[in-house]
C-alpha cells in the first residue's frame, strides 16, 4: 500500500508542478490576419490586446469586436491545448484526461 500512496503522491507533486508551469505560459491568439491579437495566461486571464491601427475606423466597430471575440478564442483554444498537451504526459499509458 505504501508503494501506491508513494506513487500518487508523486503523481500529484509532478502535477501540480506542471500545473504552476503552465498558469505562468501566456499564449497569444490572433484573428484577421494579425491586425488583433490577444494574450492569456495559463490561468485564462487577458494580459495584453493588440489593435492594429488600420481597423480603427468609426464606422467598423462591429467588425472591430467580432475580430476581438475572435482573436480571445483563439487564445483559449491554444492555452487549453497546451495544457492538455503538458498534462497528457504525465498519465499512465491508456489513461486520457476528460478534456
């Protein structure tokens, strides 16, 4: 038993390390090209939006805000890929995480 209670702990350790590597990774999603781009961090917290300039035009706010939605999915898509990547790793063979 003390085998098993000194693998999961072991298990969890590692996880948790990994777990912190990654709240400290920032990703960026970008959407129209590049002229949006949004960074998260592992933790899903915006840290910076780029506008290009050339889309700031009084008439196109629409598109201005579809392309920033747009650019912080992106984001979260990459940053949540990453971490199943990163976490993927550390299971058991056969053994696959819910998300």
């Amino acid at each position: 038993m003390t085998d098993i209670s000194q693998m999961f702990r072991q298990m969890q350790d590692k996880f948790m390390a990994e777990q912190e590597k990654l709240n400290q990774t920032e990703v960026t999603g970008s959407a129209g090209g590049g002229l949006v781009t949004v960074t998260i961090s592992g933790k899903n917290v915006v840290k910076r939006v780029h506008i290009d300039p050339s889309l700031v035009v009084a008439d196109e706010t629409a598109i201005l805000e579809d392309l920033a939605v747009a650019a912080f999915n992106d984001a979260l898509r990459k940053v949540e890929s990453e971490m199943a990547q990163e976490l993927a790793g550390m299971l058991p063979p056969g053994m696959k995480l819910p998300f």
